[in-house]
C-alpha cells in the first residue's frame, strides 16, 4: 500500500512538473511574439499557458501588458487584478494596473494602487513619481511635492520628477522655484520637450519674452504636435510684436487641434488688426 502511494505521489509530481513545464513554454513563447510587437499572437499563447496552469500568475500579467499595448484597457485591467488575487505581493501588477486606472480618470483606484507598490517595495523611485502624477490630474498640487522629493531622495537624476515637481511649484504660482526645477529635468532629459514648453510658460508669465520664446522654439523643434506649445508660442509672439508669426502659430494649434478654433479666433481677429 506505501508503495502505490508513493507510486501515486511521483506521478502527480511529475504530472505537475509537465504541466508547468508545457505553461512556461506557451509563455516563453508569448513573450518572444510580444518582443517582435505581435501582441495578438501573444495573447493567444498566454491564453494556452493559462488554459494549461489557470493559476499562472506570470500569464496573466503578460497578457496584461499585451493588453494594455493595444489600447484594451479594460482587459488589461482584468488581467492585472487576476495577477493580483493569486499574488498579493505582485508589485508590477499594482504598478501597471495604477497607470491605467489614472488613464481611465480612476484616480482614487490609481492611488490605491500606487500606495500599495510603496508598500511592498519603497525604494523604487517610480511608484512615487506616478502617484505625484496621480495627484495632478487631481489638481492637489501641494500633495505632488512629497512624493517628487521622495522620488529625487531615491533617484537624484530623475528628470521626470523633476519636471513633475517643477509643474506642481508652477500650479502654485511659484514661478522661481519651478524654473528651477524645469532646469535639472532639462538638464538630464535634454530631449523631453515638456520641461522647455513649461519653463517657457513661467518666463512668459515673468514677462521675459525673449527667453520663453528661446525656450518654446525649443519645445516644438522636439515635438510639433502638441496645440498648446503653439498657443503660447503664439502669445510671446505677439507680446512681442510679432503678430505674423502669432497668427500663424494659432492656426497651426487650430490645425493640430480643432475644438480651439472658438477660443483663438478672437485672438487672431486682434493681432489681424493691429
């Protein structure tokens, strides 16, 4: 009788063995069509991986990513919270899972999510830095500032946080601090554009006109698809007496993005007849 039981034991190990053996190939398999950004035929392997083994916590959270690259939210949701109902301590699914929360204007979800990442692993300098992002698209600027000091306490060099903090001294009128902070993110992001667009809208409401213009050019010759560089490229233009160049950059701005036709005509009207 000992000896069939053990018989028993060695083949449901072995049968174990096999089956996450067999998920992790389906896996390994989704991951390398994931990496050639073939996100359906990856999906399609973490769907066999999880058929094999329904509790493989690393399939889940592929599939998850696979989701989230093709814009399916909420499946990509789905997918993390599956990861984290079989591991709570799934740091990543947290961490991603915030992200799409605050996409999807769950922000409270989002900070939930954020602050339980600080939990499990505090020394990461993201998790504070997103959820500072959290805070302000919840316009609780004051709140921002901790966490991008945390962040920059963990990673020095981080120019996000930086340009996240810079934002939230800027949201407070302090004009000052936040040019210096757009400073260092420019410093160690030289090619992320936000942090020049930003700065130049403080020099702007200093009135030094000449430097936001240096600092708006800049902007655009990194990205020129984003409305708001040419509306207040276009407002330094005309503060400085370029009503030519101001036209034209609302019109490009009404071109990139049409619903500020209403909100620019008048402007244009003005520096049209000066």
């Amino acid at each position: 009788m000992k000896i069939k039981i053990i018989y028993l034991f060695l083949f449901a190990l072995i049968s174990s063995i096999a089956i996450a053996q067999s998920a992790r190939e389906y896996l390994n398999k989704g991951l390398d069509a994931f990496d050639n950004k073939e996100y359906r035929k990856a999906i399609f392997y973490f769907d066999k991986a999880i058929s094999i083994d329904p509790d493989f916590v690393d399939a889940y959270f592929a599939r998850g990513v696979a989701y989230d690259d093709l814009d399916d939210y909420d499946m990509a949701v789905l997918d993390y919270t599956k990861a984290i109902e079989i591991d709570r301590s799934y740091v990543d699914a947290y961490y991603n899972r915030g992200i799409l929360y605050r996409k999807k204007g769950l922000y409270n979800l989002a900070l939930d999510d954020y602050t339980r990442a600080i939990e499990l692993k505090p020394n990461d300098a993201r998790y504070y830095n997103n959820r500072a992002v959290v805070y302000k698209y919840m316009k609780e600027y004051e709140k921002m500032i901790p966490d991008c000091d945390k962040a920059l306490d963990l990673n020095p060099k981080y120019g996000r946080a930086f340009w996240n903090r810079g934002f939230a001294y800027q949201s407070l009128k302090q004009f000052d601090r936040a040019i210096e902070d757009y400073n260092l993110a420019i410093k160690y992001e030289p090619k992320f554009p936000d942090p020049y667009y930003n700065r130049g809208t403080c020099l702007y409401l200093k009135g030094e006109f000449n430097k936001a213009l240096t600092d708006l050019n800049k902007a655009i010759e990194l990205y020129d698809e984003d409305a708001d560089y040419f509306v207040n490229r276009g407002l330094v233009n005309y503060k400085l007496g370029n009503n030519d160049k101001a036209i034209k950059d609302w019109n490009t701005a009404i071109r990139i993005n049409p619903d500020l036709k209403d909100q620019l005509q008048p402007y244009i009207k003005e520096a049209q007849n000066k």
